[in-house]
C-alpha cells in the first residue's frame, strides 16, 4: 500500500459556455508553466472536453504539494488521481 504522501492529487477547474474548451485548452498552458517555476514532483496537465459547454483543465501534484498549490491556484474541486484513467 502506497503511502498517503506519495498520493497524486488531481485538481480540476471547470469551464462552462461557449468558449469553454478553448478557456481549459489555455488554462492548461498556464498550469504547464506553473508546474516548471514551482518545480512540482509530477509534470501531468490536461484538459478534457465534456460538451459544447463545459470543458476541464486539471494539474496532477503530489499529496505532500496539495495544501500549498490549492492555495495558490484555488481549483474548483479535486480528486485522488487514477493513473488508469
């Protein structure tokens, strides 16, 4: 069994509307950009597209790295990440 630390978090932000998926799509580039300067353990970003109207952009941090980033970044919501989709 995995240590509770060594669990990776994913934090989500959601976008919805018209222009939601290209909102995520940028959205994302900036979580990249956040991930290289606050040199986090994990390099996983994305987005994802639900709908015309909503889309997510998510950042993948390790358990030990979630009060701090949470605070800066503020997501919408999160959950443990499954690697298996």
């Amino acid at each position: 069994m995995e240590n509770a630390l060594d669990r990776k978090i994913k934090m989500i932000w959601d976008f919805r509307g018209a222009g939601a998926a290209q909102t995520a799509e940028h959205y994302e580039k900036h979580l990249a950009e956040f991930v290289v300067i606050e040199e986090l353990k994990f390099d996983i970003t994305g987005h994802e597209h639900f709908s015309e109207t909503h889309s997510i952009a998510y950042l993948v941090v390790a358990e030990f790295e979630m009060k701090e980033v949470r605070e800066i970044l503020k997501p919408h919501r999160g959950e443990i990440y499954d690697e298996e989709g």
